[in-house]
C-alpha cells in the first residue's frame, strides 16, 4: 500500500464502506481514499439526497487493467478529492453482479460505439440510475488516446450540471435501444440442422490451421466450440464421410493450448486468453471457469481419440484445481490473479541463469531445448515456458532414449516448482460462485469418468454438497460465498450450470438426492426466470432487485449461455423423468434463440448443443442391480466417446428414486434398460445384448 494512506503506526489511513463486503475485489478498494459504496440502496439515497452523479467502477479481482486503475488513481488523494467532492462512488465486483455489469456494458457500448471490458466506468443519474456517459479504463495522465481521468471527472461532472436535461433525452433513446434488445415472440418454424451447419462452417472459415483456435489474437480458448467439434466428429463417426476435420480442429487447438504458454507448463492450470497467436503469452490470470470447461473437453478428447496426450492435460490441470482452488469446505475458489508485486507475470517467468543453476547439466539440457530457454527472451527480457520442441525431437537430438528425456524434464519441473513456490504468490479470490463452482462440478466430473479416478468424483461431490448445504436456503440458490457468508440472489447461470453438473455427476456415481436436487433448481428456473411471452429465461428472476433492464441473453461469452445450458440439462431431465413440462420449456428456449442462431451460429454454441440433442434426443441406459457388476457396466460403457448417450448405474438397493427410474427394476446381478428419446426397450440382461443393443444406435 502507498505509505500516504498509512497513519504513523501502519495503520490504514482510510477506510470505506467496502470492508464489510463478502468481495475479494471490493475490499482490495477498502482502504483507498476513494469514499466508496457497494452497490445498494444507501449509496442510491446519498445521490438522490445531494442531486449527485453515480460513478460507477466495476471490475474483478483477478483484472490486471482494474489493478492498473486503483493504483494510479484510485490511491491518488488529488483524483480521490475530486470523485468524493462531485460524485456518489459505487464499486461493483462482475462476479458478484453479473446482473448490474451486463446492463452497463450494454450501456457503454450502445453510448461509445466501443467495446466493453474491466475496468467498466459508468456514469449515471442519480433518481434512476442510468447511464449518460462511460468507458474503460483512463490513465491517471493522458495517453494512449484518452483523456486524463481526474480532467474527465471535472468534464463529465460540469456537463451534467449544465445539461441534465438533454442528458435525460438521451436516457429515454437508451432505454428506447434496451427494449428493441428484446427478440419478439418467436413466430412458427421448423427446427432444423441449418444452424448446425452454419455454426460448423463458420468455425472452419475462423480456424488457424497453423496454431489451432478460431480468428487471431487475443486468442481465447472457446471450449464449447471445441465441444461442438468433437459432437460433430461423433455423429457422422459410423457413416461412409465422417467428418474428420472436426476432430484435427478440436485436436489441434487443444494440443497447441496445451503445449503453449497459455497453460502453466509446471503446476497445470490454463490462464484466460493468449495475447498472441501461438498461445505463447498468456494474460497471467486463472479463472475458475475456464479451467472447469476445459477440464471437460480435454477428458472428452481424451476418450474421443485414446492419445495419452489429452488426459494428460485433463489430469494435470484437474490436479491444480485440488491443489489450489478447493477449499477445505468443499466448494472452488473463483480465480488467481494475474499480478504479484505490482508485475504481470512474475510468479512465473525465468530468468535462464535462475534455470540452469537450479538444474542439473543433464537436465537443462532436455529442458532447455524443451521449453526455449536457448532461444531469445519471450516476454520481458525473461522466459515465459512454452513447449518449443517435442520430447522426441529432444531425444534424437541428445542422442538419448525418449524414457531418459521424460525423467530430465519431470525431475526438472519439481526443481523449479519448488523454487517458483517460494516466491511471492499470485493474490487468490477465495469467494466461491455457484455459478463457476457448476462448471468446475461438471468438469470434474466428465474427467472422473474419462481417466477412472474415483478422486475427482468426490472432488466433485464435496463442491456439490457444499453447494447445497451453504448456497441453497428455503427452495432458492444464493450466488456467492466468503467468510462465512452466503447472500445476493443467484442468476440463471447458477440454477443452469449446476443442474447440469449433477446431472454429468449422476453418470460417475448416482445419489437419488443429488437428482431431486437438480429437479429443484429446473423447477425455480421455469417459476422464476420463463419468460412466458417469447420463451427462454432471464438472466434474473421475477423477484430479483429492479435495474434499469432484465436482460435475457443466448449467446455464449466468457462462459456458456445460461439459456443453453439451461435447455439441454431440461431436454435430459425431461427425457429422463418422462416430464413433458422441461421438453416443452427446452423448445421454447430454442425457439426463442432461432434468429441468433441462424444469423451468427458461431457465437451460439450452448444452443447448437442442445439443438442437436433436440433433433436426435438423448440415449439413457439406466443399469440396475447389484454395485459391483453394474459399476463393471458403467466403466465399460465409458471407454467410449458417446456424447448423446447419457448413463446411469442405480444400485437395486437404492431409494427415494423418481418413479420413472423407480420403474427400471433391478433383475439379477445386472439389468440394463435403454432409452431413446420417449421410447424404452425391454430390460437387457447381459453385457454383450447391451453392447450389441448400443451399436444400433
């Protein structure tokens, strides 16, 4: 902390309102000049009162530009003097509030004709709260083309004395602008493939075919898209012209991440985007979600393809999260940041002398060639690791058995993880988000049954339980954790990931509780979040706080569209339970999201997932009988990639099963039932009936 905000003892000089808050992000702010409130209605009542303009900053702990921010003008007396004197100051933490960031970033971006992004700054009225003016982030002095933001303060508090009233017509063209973001009533059309298609060759027009992933630089990993690929390869696996390309473009962009700089090369774990083409430089942070999708779609490809390679990506970076991102009460930690002492980075790049002295003669020189460190600097003056060389071409060159190599490079690793451990750490956000903490659950999950590590379940399964002992209170979910408090409504993206999670948690290892749970939360979603008139949900539900708009979204950002996560776990619940309600509710999604999905199917990837499984419905094998031979059962049937196929071992003595699953009774020592679509086949009392039952699929 700046010594000027330090009284004499090293106390802090200043504190705001933003200590008390359950946000990582928002106490980083506690101690700033800067008068903060979090969002609420008592910083809402001081504007009002005092005819002030909101300044509104949003951003996250993680957000390297958000830190850049806080320390040049957050800290700074003089910039502090001006917010405090001229504006109401309300800090908001994304993460916390994906509700009120996503209005504002709409905002800023229908008032600027730019992009959105952290740190958000918003301006708005004080009685009503929206926004008349906005950006990103402004330097402390100007440069980069922007304004100055003390100059900008002064600017933007003069021009609302002076011109409130074109600024209130200005509102009313927003506002105007937020409604017609609302998709009519979706008139009648026939379901169909074209998406698909289009989505599919819009992928390949967008693919790097030299480094893998889609467009150029920033490079973002795009899981869902590389979990639409591996679908496609799958459908057409059996046919006379399957669809190989789909397979090489998730391959391939899933080898280069995981050779890449993108992905912590020591301890595991995937950073947020690549700042270059070859996924080589990273920005330094790790979030929760990325990690949880990814985690999915390497196991996936894993199975899909038998290559060692992809699990043991999926492996590694399952074993970072238990590591580091677990907490002893079960749920997962939201992110690491990008920054430590005040540096992007430098928790983990290298210095090459640092390298060579740590490691033997025999084991730099595999890891040397392995990783560029003979090659010039890659970020800084310093060494970002990145795979450079395979470990054969290694070998060939050191004239050594590939076996040797792999023992250098794996000695080598824990040299310098030691070394890297004793440095000042990345800062952690330890609050946990139901929404997040259902990606990791389902990430785990689908990695448990793909490398059969019985671990990863009950990582799984310990997230989960916290999740409904802490988050779930009176028949609603409650969005965020820390410090022993759980509070703020939970959004659509919360109910949707995690009924998806238990569901992909059922096929590992079957709690009939844990199925009523995710009945529950598809029961709140269509109570509180349907929108009755065009079909699909809202972002928040019916009794949440009023703001100036209830968004409802289809497209997929950082993290999978809530609409289409929300549509395929309803379209296997509905199947599953024989519950025509959540197929109907699940149409109604994809009705709702036709437009967008033919005119950017790319951008839709959610939707195209459940598209597909609504065109060919899910298979479900329930296997009854005894623990043993129907566990047998289920390993078996999950060495193959079967994406439309949803499996479920219920043990003969389990209870409080739903009646559809109730009905499926357990005969002999194991029984499989299939189903397809609406449509159950007569009971199947051997493995080799049920393989041969399965191929005809």
């Amino acid at each position: 902390m700046d010594t000027r905000h330090l009284n004499p003892d090293g106390s802090p000089k200043y504190t705001n309102r933003l200590l008390a808050e359950t946000s990582p992000y928002l106490r980083q702010h506690a101690h700033n000049p800067v008068d903060w409130y979090p969002w609420g209605k008592e910083a809402f009542a001081r504007a009002l009162a005092e005819a002030k303009p909101i300044h509104l900053s949003v951003g996250y702990a993680a957000c390297h530009w958000c830190h850049v921010l806080a320390a040049e003008s957050f800290e700074d007396e003089a910039t502090a003097q001006v917010l405090n004197e001229r504006y109401v100051n309300i800090k908001v933490d994304r993460e916390e509030r994906p509700d009120v960031d996503r209005i504002y970033q709409v905002a800023q971006q229908m008032l600027t004709q730019r992009s959105g992004g952290w740190p958000l700054t918003m301006f708005l009225t004080p009685d009503d709260r929206r926004p008349f003016f906005g950006g990103t982030y402004f330097p402390k002095e100007a440069r980069f083309g922007l304004p100055a933001f003390r100059d900008l303060l002064l600017r933007v508090a003069s021009y609302y004395r002076e011109h409130e009233a074109q600024l209130r017509q200005q509102n009313e063209a927003l506002m105007a602008a937020f409604a017609q973001l609302e998709p009519p009533p979706p008139e009648a059309a026939e379901l169909s493939d074209a998406p698909l298609r289009l989505g599919r060759q819009a992928l390949e027009r967008a693919f790097d075919a030299h480094y893998g992933g889609f467009g150029g630089a920033p490079k973002f990993p795009h899981p869902k898209s590389l979990e639409l690929l591996l679908r496609e390869w799958r459908a057409g696996a059996g046919s006379d012209t399957p669809d190989l390309h789909a397979l090489y473009m998730a391959g391939l962009t899933l080898r280069r991440m995981a050779d890449g700089g993108i992905n912590d090369q020591l301890a595991g774990g995937f950073c947020r985007y690549s700042v270059d083409d070859y996924w080589m430089i990273p920005h330094f942070e790790k979030m929760l979600y990325d990690n949880g999708s990814l985690l999915a779609v390497y196991a996936d490809t894993y199975v899909a393809t038998g290559d060692t390679f992809y699990g043991k990506a999926a492996a590694q970076t399952a074993d970072w999260v238990r590591r580091e991102m677990q907490s002893p009460e079960g749920g997962f930690y939201s992110s690491l940041d990008a920054d430590s002492e005040g540096h992007e980075g430098k928790f983990y790049v290298w210095d090459r002398d640092e390298v060579r002295s740590a490691l033997t003669a025999e084991e730099y020189a595999a890891f040397a060639p392995r990783f560029g460190l003979d090659r010039e600097p890659n970020f800084e003056d310093r060494w970002h690791l990145h795979v450079f060389r395979s470990v054969e071409d290694v070998a060939s060159t050191l004239e050594l058995p590939r076996e040797s190599v792999e023992s250098a490079l794996s000695s080598s690793r824990e040299k310098l993880l030691r070394i890297r451990e004793r440095r000042v750490r990345p800062g952690r956000d330890d609050k946990i988000l139901a929404s997040w903490n259902g990606l990791m659950i389902r990430g785990m999950a689908v990695a448990a049954r793909a490398l059969g590590r019985d671990e990863l379940a009950e990582s799984a399964g310990r997230a989960l339980d916290f999740v409904r002992q802490t988050l779930w209170r009176d028949g609603r979910l409650l969005a965020t954790y820390n410090d022993g408090r759980a509070h703020l409504n939970a959004y659509l993206d919360d109910y949707a990931f995690l009924a998806d999670a238990v569901l992909e948690l059922q096929q590992v290892r079957f709690r009939a509780a844990e199925l009523r749970f995710a009945g529950e939360l598809l029961e709140v979603l269509l109570r509180h979040y349907a929108d009755e008139r065009a079909g699909g949900f809202f972002f928040t539900s019916d009794d949440h706080e009023q703001l100036i708009h209830r968004p409802k979204s289809f497209g997929d950002d950082a993290t999978p569209a809530g609409n289409g996560v929300a549509a395929f776990a309803l379209q296997r619940m509905g199947y599953l339970l024989g519950e025509p309600r959540y197929l109907a509710a699940a149409e109604g999604v994809l009705r709702a999201g036709w437009a967008m999905m033919e005119k950017y199917p790319q951008g839709h990837t959610s939707l195209l997932i459940a598209l597909e499984e609504l065109l060919h419905p899910p298979e479900i094998v329930v296997l009854r009988g005894e623990r043993t031979a129907i566990e047998t059962w289920r390993r078996d049937l999950g060495r193959l990639y079967s994406p439309r196929r949803m499996v479920l071992a219920v043990p003969a003595d389990a209870t409080g099963l739903p009646a559809a699953v109730a009905e499926k009774v357990p005969r002999g020592e194991a029984v499989a039932y299939v189903c397809r679509g609406n449509v159950c086949g007569e009971p199947i009392g051997s493995f080799p009936e049920l393989t041969e039952a399965l191929r005809g699929e």
